[in-house]
C-alpha cells in the first residue's frame, strides 16, 4: 500500500516540471462534502493543461473529524485526475474526469467516555478510480468558481461534491 502511494505520488510530481510551462495554469481552493464520509472537508485543487482539450488535475482533501461520542473518525484523500472539455458555451465550461484516487481513514476511539480504558486506532488506506463531471464558470475576473460531482469506486466507495475557487497563476 505505501509503495503504490509512493509511486502515485512520484508521478504527478515527475509530470509537473514539464506542464508548468502551459499557459492557464490554475490552484484553488474547494469544499467538499463526501457520502460515506458523512462530513464536509476543505482541500487544495489545481489545473494544468497538456492539450487543447485535456487538463491534468490534482488535488488534495481532508475532511473534517467526525466526533461521536466514542468513535471519532478522520479522512484525507489525492486524486490524479484526468479532465476532458466536453463543451465551452458562453462563460461556462463543462468537462469529463477520471482519474486515481487514495484515501486514508482513520478511527479511534475514546473509551475513557463512558468508563473503559482500552482506547484503540486504525488507519487504512485504499487506491481507488475516479468517474465524474465538473463546470469552470468563467467570470472574466482573475478567479474562476467550479463544481465537481464524482463518484469514487474502491473499498471507500462514495460520492463526493466540490465547489471552490481556482485562480490564475
């Protein structure tokens, strides 16, 4: 599991050197809302393009602790995602995605509530495929809103809702 994280990992960075000479390069910020998760969570999403029509797309998500009474559960997930612009009308751009996707989660427990003493933890991590569409709403400002709705197939199967800012850098 931490090899396939490590080479994932090691192919976007090994890409970027050569896309950061593109034109429309674009970070941003996100919220995001996973089912299956339960939870909203705030992440990092970025825009490089290597045709006229395909953008590379990685990002980074954390949601938001999950705090019950005795179990607290924490999530985190990259995604390597490939977008395909399906069509551009006026000021809004609609595309395709798929990519890679890993995510980690955490549960722990806090017996100590209601009178154990044995508190445990588990993480585990799970690579998985993204399928999904997304909108840029041009604005002609320096800042574009977007939207994504994908959907996560692996062990953590889920659907996930974005909507944030990118900008122009």
């Amino acid at each position: 599991m931490k090899k396939s994280l490590i080479v994932f990992a090691i192919a976007m960075i090994a890409g970027m050197g050569q896309l950061l000479a593109q034109d429309s390069k674009r970070i941003g910020g996100q919220l995001i809302y996973g089912t299956n998760i339960n939870t909203l969570g705030i992440g990092a999403i970025a825009e490089f393009p290597i045709a006229e029509k395909i953008v590379i797309s990685p990002s980074f998500s954390f949601y938001f602790p999950k705090d019950e009474t005795v179990v607290k559960t924490s999530a985190f997930e990259l995604n390597g995602n490939l977008n395909y612009i399906l069509l551009e009308e006026n000021s809004v751009q609609l595309y395709g995605l798929g990519g890679l996707n890993f995510t980690q989660l955490k549960v722990k427990t806090d017996l100590s509530v209601i009178g154990g003493s044995t508190d445990f933890s588990v993480s585990q991590g799970r690579i998985g495929l993204n399928l999904g569409a997304g909108a840029n709403f041009d604005l002609g400002k320096n800042f574009l809103p977007f939207a994504e709705v994908k959907y996560i197939i692996s062990d953590f199967d889920r659907l996930v809702i974005a909507a944030g800012l990118k900008f122009n850098f």
